[in-house]
C-alpha cells in the first residue's frame, strides 16, 4: 500500500552544481529536498519513484541520471536511468535515502488506465510505499519560457495544484492530456499514477511550492494517508 508520496519536478536546476546561488533555484531545490526528507523519516519499507520517459519500464535501483550529460565533470554512473527518475533518485541519495528503491518510468502518452494500473502494481511492492512522482508543469508559463507564453498555461497548473492541495486527486483524471501536450507539461501520465495511488482515499496534502520561477511550473507537495 501506498501510504506517504511526494510530488516534485524533475529540473537538473536541482542540481546545486548546475544552479549555483540562484536564489529561485535554491527554493525549488530547499522545498524538494525537505519533501523528500519527511518521505525518507515517515521510513517507508521502500521508496518507488516514477517518472514520465519514452518507455513504460523498470530501471536498476542503483541507475542514476548521467550528469555529464549537463556539461558537469563528473563519474557516470553503474547503470543510467532516465533524467526523470535519475535525477529523483540522486535527490534520495542526497537526503540520506538508504532503504529499498525501485525505479519505474511511465510512457509519456499511456492512457489513464495504463497509470492506475501501475499505481496498483507500484503499491504491491511492499506493505508501506513511499512514492515519489516526478511531474513538471507547463514550460509555456512566460514569455521568457521554453515554450513561449499561452495563456492556458497558468490555468492548467492552477488545477493541478487544486487538486493536490485539497487532496482530491481524482480531479486529475479531468486533465486533457492533449491540452498537456500543447502546454509542454509532460507530467500528465505520471499524475494520473499519483492519483491512482490514493484511489478511493482523499488523502492529507501539504502543498510546499508552487512557483514558475523560469516559465515553467514547479510544484512540490507532500501527501499521507
């Protein structure tokens, strides 16, 4: 059962090498980590971390993102993973994460069935899951945006944001995912397995940010049954 789960982005600006001492980046970076602090001490038997990719699959739970891949001078790691969950994975390590892990990415066009479906099979893993969703908002939230401006944007991740925070996760369902797609806010499928993971259950949410400090909207928030 899944039983505690954080919601965050997947922005390399995590990486403190890559961001330095821009302040924005330092909050985004200040919320995620805290988040993933209070899933690490709520002591999960696992943690499963999901993320949208190209390919619906299971990664090794020592796979990595590659850093150098962001120009940093850096060892790569055993085994590669997606930038999505590579990158929530070494956040982990960061935190002091040293439990059981497991790495699950979800095609980026799979069709919501497909998503609570893999919620359900990410809850039988153990009896206490602690999951990590990775999911960006749209990049078109500014003129300075990688998408540029749409006026839609906004509204968009005001009702993700919504339903996070009132914990009424179904309401993620009511999400276009080709409005998604136009927005360039590739996380819709992996929404979709969050709010399969508290299927039936409105759980208790603590929204820690929501901010689009680049054009692009980051939302941090923890959730408990």
């Amino acid at each position: 059962m899944i039983t505690h789960a954080v919601l965050c982005p997947s922005a390399p600006l995590l990486l403190p090498e890559l961001a330095g001492a821009d302040r924005d980046a330092a909050a985004v970076r200040e919320a995620t980590e805290t988040a993933l602090r209070w899933l690490v001490d709520a002591r999960p038997d696992l943690v499963a971390v999901v993320g949208v990719a190209d390919r619906t699959a299971s990664w090794p739970a020592h796979a990595r993102a590659d850093i150098t891949r962001y120009g940093l001078a850096a060892p790569s790691p055993a085994a590669t993973a997606p930038p999505t969950v590579g990158l929530a994975a070494l956040l982990l390590d960061r935190v002091g994460s040293q439990g059981r892990l497991a790495l699950q990415t979800v095609r980026h066009d799979a069709v919501r069935e497909q998503c609570l479906a893999l919620a359900a099979d990410l809850a039988a893993l153990a009896d206490r899951v602690g999951l990590v969703v990775v999911a960006d908002g749209s990049a078109r939230r500014t003129l300075k945006a990688p998408g540029y401006l749409d006026p839609r944007a906004e509204p968009y991740d005001a009702a993700v944001e919504a339903a996070v925070r009132a914990g009424q996760l179904d309401d993620l369902a009511r999400l276009d995912p080709a409005l998604a797609e136009e927005l360039m806010a590739p996380g819709w499928a992996a929404l979709q397995v969050l709010a399969g993971a508290f299927a039936g259950v409105r759980p208790q949410s603590t929204v820690r940010y929501a901010e689009a400090p680049f054009g692009v909207g980051y939302l941090v928030a923890t959730l408990h049954r």
